[in-house]
C-alpha cells in the first residue's frame, strides 16, 4: 500500500483536511460538502482499508500513515 486514494476540491480559500473515523470513508463528509466548500479548499482522505484506499501491505502505523497523508499535501502544494 503506498497511496491513499483522495478527493480534493481546490479553491483560493484555506484548506479543510477532513479524515474520517472508524469504519467510516470519506463520503460521511458528502452532506456537509456545499456549506463548508463556502468558507473551504477540501480534502477528504478514505483510510487505508476504507472506501477505496487499499489496505495496508506492511505493518500499520501511525507514522506510515502520517508519510502517506503528508505525501498528499506535498503532491497537492498544501
């Protein structure tokens, strides 16, 4: 597993990282989308083993998890 499979709505405004809790994906954050994209640049991340991130390949940690949240941030100039 070397990527998380996101959804980013780019705008000029700042930017909103939402991360969904357990057994959740992003698309619990589908109803709250028109009014935060209002005041928000979004980013909505599925986990790994969530919505369409695959699962993990090696052990899971919470830093292997934060290098694959960060290399989003640096790929999207966030």
């Amino acid at each position: 597993m070397d990527r998380l499979h996101f959804d980013y709505v780019k705008s000029q405004k700042p930017v909103l990282l939402l991360i969904h809790g357990f057994l959740g994906s992003m698309e619990q954050w589908d109803y709250l989308e028109n009014g935060l994209s209002n005041h928000y640049s979004l980013l909505k991340i599925d986990l790994p083993g969530h919505g369409n991130s695959l699962e993990f390949t090696s052990p899971y940690s919470l830093e292997s998890l934060t290098l694959l949240i960060d290399r989003i941030l640096i790929e999207e100039d966030i």
